[in-house]
C-alpha cells in the first residue's frame, strides 16, 4: 500500500479533522487541524497502519502568521519504508500539545529540543528541560524574533553579557568597537 | 570524574538518605542492636546509599562533549541521564540566513569523522526539493556513491579503533588510524581538504576525479584486507575482547524502534533495515552489496556488524570503479554536474565571455539557487545512522526552516534505557559500541 491510501485511511477514520493528503517530490503530507487530538492520530497510525518508526519531529515558526507554530511528525513504516508527513498547528498564545511520548520512546529527545528550540511546551511528556542550551538560558534562539547573533540578557552568567575573552587580544585581528550583534554580517532584524 | 555527592555508608544505625548520618560509637547499644537485625534489612540499608558520578563532559571515552550524570550503587549503575549541547553551533539557525550552497562547509562540522557523506546528504537533500535528482548525471551518481563509502570505511575504522583502545586494544587502534590516513589522502586529491572537504555542489559536485584517483582508491581498498583480517584477528575471537561487549547493553528489537535507532545499531539489533536498500537514492539500485544485521543484539553485535559493513563498502568501491561511466579519466567528456544554468555555476571561461553565464554566475552567487516553495525530508544512510534534512522552503535562495536529523542525538537517547544494571566500567565499551559524534549530536 502507497502512502497515500494510509493517509486516506487516516483521514477516514478522523474524518474532517484532518486536511486531504498533498503530494509534494512524491512526498504526502497530511494535516491535522486540532492539535489536542494528535496522540490519538499517532496512535491510530502505529497500532493499525504500522507506522512502528517515528523518524523525526521538527518545529516551523511562522513567524507573523497566526498559528504561530507548525509541529511536523515524519512517520515510517519499518516493513515497507513507506512513508507520511502529519502536520499539526499551534497558536501562540497556547503554545502548548499533547506529547506522543507515551506512543513513540524516540519522541522524548525530539520534543525537548523543540521546547528548547522555540518554547512549544509538550503536556505530559516526562521530563521536558532544555537539551542543547543550559538550564536557566532565557531564551528559544530558533524563533524567528531571535535575531543569529544573539541577544543581551540581564542575567549573569550568560552569554553576550560581556566581552568574547579574546576580544581584542593578541590574535583579533580586528578589535572591539562593536559587539556581536554588529558585527554579524549575516544579520537580519526581523523587527525591520 | 569527580564525585559530586557521596554518602558515607552506615551498616549500623537505621539510617536513610537525608536522615544525616548517624555512625554510632563503639561498644554503643545500637551496635548491638543493629547486629539482631536480618542481614537482608542491613544489606538494604547499603543498598539504599547512592553516589553520584559526573563523567565528562571532557572524558576520553565520550570522544567529544558528552556529559553523563551517574547515579552508582557500588560499582552498578543504576541511573544515567545524558547531558548534551556542549558542542551546539546553532546549525540550523545558521542555515536560515544563508543560500543552499553556503550551508555546504557546515555539513562537514556535523559528523567530522564523514565529511564527505554529510555532503553527499546535503547535496541529495537540496536536489530532492529542487526535484533533480532523477536528473543527475551517472558519472556524478557514481562519484558521490564512492565518497559515501569512503566515509563509512572511514568512520567505521576510527569507531572500531576508538572501540578498542578505550578498552585496551591499543594496537587495533594504530592499525585503523594508519588507513583512515589513507581515505584523508583520498579526499584531499578530489576536494583539496583531508578534514572539511565540502566536495559536493548543489547539482554536482565540485570537480571531477582527479587522473589517476581510482587506481589510487583501488590500491587502498585491496590494502584495507588484510588491515580488516588483522583487526579480526585481534579482536573478533580474543577471549579479553568477547567478554567484555558480549552479552553487554542488549537492545531488543523494539527498544531499538521505538528508540529510533539508526545504521549500526539499529542493524545490531537484527533488524534489516538500510536506506541504501529500503529507499535506494543514487546508484545504488544497480550496486550489489548485502546488509549485514546482529542477532542478539549487544556490544558485540553492533561492532560485527560495523566490520561486516566496511568489507561491503569495499565491495561497492570496487564496482563503482569498474563500472564508472566515462572510466577512469573521463575519456569521453561525461557531465559531472546537472546541464542547468540556473542550479550549477557556469564555467569561468564562459562567464568571462557569455552574457548568460555571467548573469547566472551573478544570480547563484548574489541569491542563491532558486527553489520552489515547499517541503522535503530527505533520509541518507550515513555511517553513523540516518542523517535526514528536513527542508521547509518558501521560495528563494534560502531555507524557511530546515531541521537536521542527527542519528548521533537519536541513538544517544537511548542510554538511560540501558546504562542502569551496567557496570561502571562498562559505560565505555558501551558507548564505543554506539559510535557517536558529538558534533552531528549538538549540531
């Protein structure tokens, strides 16, 4: 079976909740429109098509866009490596899901480092504390609004608070004068 | 290592963590109360006091910034909770804010240890958005296939070296470290690095193989052998070797799944599962190669099957170089690149002289390669797992978003599934046996 009739399937069974199956370089997506049901997809998804291999979960800002968040599910099945896309949006005034830790075990990592990334927090997940930033780090550097190179912090402690330690010592060849955020060279203020 | 807390063990007195410890005196009446307690309620009582170990993040046997919170009974592990983002660069936040082609040397700093197959990746993952890669030429095809299994036998070699030396093999580790030079001189003569080769383009790659290259590869794939037998003979029987990584962290076959295990160690586990097969991308449809997989699924297992896998990337080796299109030299002019203006730089001479070239040379350079607006997940057999690029375009020269899928950061989380009931000092031959980076890990 095709990735397509699994995603008919899915959509079958969910009826209206979920969007009809877009093909995109042979690749379908499907989406689900409340995200407070998407335990229930996955796991329909796993339990009756199989789906046994979750691949990876990432998170899109749509900055400007009202859902704010996209969290998209890759979904394999090991036996034929067939594969499906289920997207899921989240407003950002909730910025909040149901985990699909209880589903998948891969989940776990994959949904901390989307809190990490951009502050979606996941209802129920055991253990959701930042993975690659520290403890007590202020912000969620993947938002949009987060500008590459970095923002000042009150905070002691964190980063640019102070002077990189070799700024301006013996092997800068361009010295001080201005701080990180200006001379990025890649830098856009998506205030601007 | 340093112990963080440590908690003086008392046999006597009723003590429990957090009741402070209360050692009684000589002679004293608890004394000879506590000696009429079952020895089970005592044994319980030195069972109850646990010892918090911080190893890493800089500790050999982490091979990079891996930190792992302990928790010790005795010598037996009996918690372990996985610290990572020592080495977090911010990748995929960098990706947004520069063209496809720009993001090309950051893929060599996510698996250090296989440049050229993250590039290769990358490339596959641009193209599958752009929708070329049905387009690419066979010459290009069979060139980026070569340096792919170059990768793997090279990361292999450093992951079964590493394996070993961390567990005393010392010799094992100088014999695979004298061969992986050779792949470093391999990659130099084709990309001009031995470590950062960003060989790929988006389209192509960056140039043709040099004259000469594949006698050279040739040469090194019938020397690797006896290397290969030699390391076999080290290990795979060495009474030491066995009884330290057989039976040792056992992953069962759903634990692996579920965990989303990748390459080896999901291989390890007994389950046949390789993308090279399962989704053949490039040419490996028409290469002839087996997928080795474990049985039980231990230490053991995962590094028969990494030894198992380099002796068949030497098998495609020697089929890609026999059966290249265009043969060694490229007698015959094959294209390595897509005949596109719009995606491969044109040659210098032409932008020099051509009104087109130099307006597509200005375009790709100024803007980037134009893609469609759209989504794409591309998975590629890596050595160390499947590395997955999930490209979220909304037109244009850049990513909207694209999220790298790190097999080192998915095989990682496995560990506090199965550190507990481990010795101490096994958590090295256990994460040898994983074979990660820390690099494609923290991105």
């Amino acid at each position: 079976m095709s990735a397509l009739e699994f995603a008919k399937k899915i959509k079958a069974k969910f009826g209206d909740l979920i969007s009809e199956p877009t093909k995109f370089r042979g690749e379908i997506t499907i989406q689900l429109g409340d995200a407070e049901r998407i335990v229930e997809v996955c796991e329909f998804a796993k339990k009756e098509l199989d789906f046994n291999y979750l691949v990876d979960i990432s998170s899109v800002d749509n900055y400007g866009e009202d859902p704010r968040w996209t969290i998209v599910y890759h979904l394999r099945r090991l036996a034929d490596s067939c594969e499906l896309r289920l997207k899921t949006s989240v407003s950002e005034e909730k910025s909040e899901l149901p985990s699909v830790t209880t589903v998948w075990k891969t989940a776990n990592w994959h949904e901390r480092e989307i809190y990490d990334m951009m502050g979606v927090r996941f209802r129920g997940h055991p253990d959701l504390r930042r993975i690659l930033m520290w403890e007590g780090y202020p912000y969620f550097p993947l938002r949009k609004d987060f500008p590459l190179a970095g923002k000042t912090t009150d905070v002691p402690g964190v980063a640019f608070t102070q002077p990189a330690p070799l700024e301006g010592g013996p092997f800068v060849t361009a010295p001080g004068g201005k701080d990180a955020i200006e001379r990025e060279p890649r830098v856009r203020n998506p205030e601007s | 290592m340093a112990a963080k807390e440590h908690k003086e063990v008392c046999v006597g007195e009723h003590s429990r963590p957090g009741c402070g410890s209360v050692r009684p005196a000589p002679n004293s009446n608890a004394v000879a109360l506590a000696s009429s307690r079952p020895a089970a309620e005592e044994l319980q009582d030195a069972q109850s006091e646990r010892m918090v170990l911080n190893m890493g993040p800089s500790h050999p046997a982490t091979h990079g910034v891996l930190r792992i919170v302990l928790e010790l009974d005795g010598e037996i592990i009996t918690k372990a909770d996985p610290d990572v983002g020592y080495l977090h660069r911010g990748d995929e936040k960098i990706a947004e804010n520069m063209t496809y082609t720009q993001f090309i040397p950051y893929t060599d700093r996510l698996d250090y240890l296989a440049p050229l197959a993250n590039n290769v990746a990358y490339a596959l993952a641009v193209e599958k958005l752009l929708g070329i890669e049905k387009d690419l030429p066979p010459r290009c095809q069979y060139i980026r296939v070569m340096c792919a299994e170059l990768a793997r036998v090279s990361s292999h070699l450093l992951g079964i070296g590493a394996f070993a030396m961390d567990l005393g093999a010392v010799t094992v580790f100088l014999l695979t470290f004298n061969e992986r030079e050779k792949v470093y001189n391999l990659a130099e003569a084709i990309s001009g690095a031995r470590f950062t080769t960003s060989y790929t383009r988006i389209g192509g790659v960056m140039r043709d193989l040099p004259p000469g290259w594949t006698e050279q590869c040739r040469k090194f794939c019938n020397e690797l052998v006896p290397v290969l037998n030699e390391v076999e003979t080290l290990l795979t029987r060495n009474r030491i070797w066995v009884d330290r990584v057989r039976d040792l962290a056992v992953i069962s076959k759903e634990d692996a799944i579920d965990y989303g295990l990748s390459g080896p160690n999901l291989r390890g586990s007994g389950i046949e599962y390789d993308l090279r097969k399962a989704q053949p991308y490039l040419c490996y449809k028409d290469l002839e190669f087996d997928i080795p997989i474990g049985s039980v699924g231990d230490c053991y297992d995962r590094y028969l099957v990494r030894m198992e896998e380099m002796r068949q990337s030497l098998r495609i080796l020697h089929q890609c170089i026999d059966k290249i299109p265009g043969g060694a030299d490229n007698k015959s002019n094959e294209p390595v690149n897509v005949a596109d203006g719009k995606i491969v730089l044109p040659p210098k001479q032409k932008v020099m002289t051509k009104m087109e070239e130099l307006i597509h040379q200005f375009m790709l350079v100024t803007e980037g390669v134009n893609c469609p607006p759209g989504e794409i997940y591309f998975g590629h057999e890596n050595p160390k797992g499947e590395l997955g690029f999930y490209i979220n375009s909304r037109g244009g020269g850049t990513p909207y978003r694209m999220k790298i899928r790190s097999p080192s950061f998915v095989n990682l989380s496995i560990i506090s599934k199965i550190f507990p009931g481990c010795l101490m000092s096994d958590t090295v031959a256990i994460l040898g046996s994983l074979d990660f980076v820390m690099g494609e890990c923290d991105r």
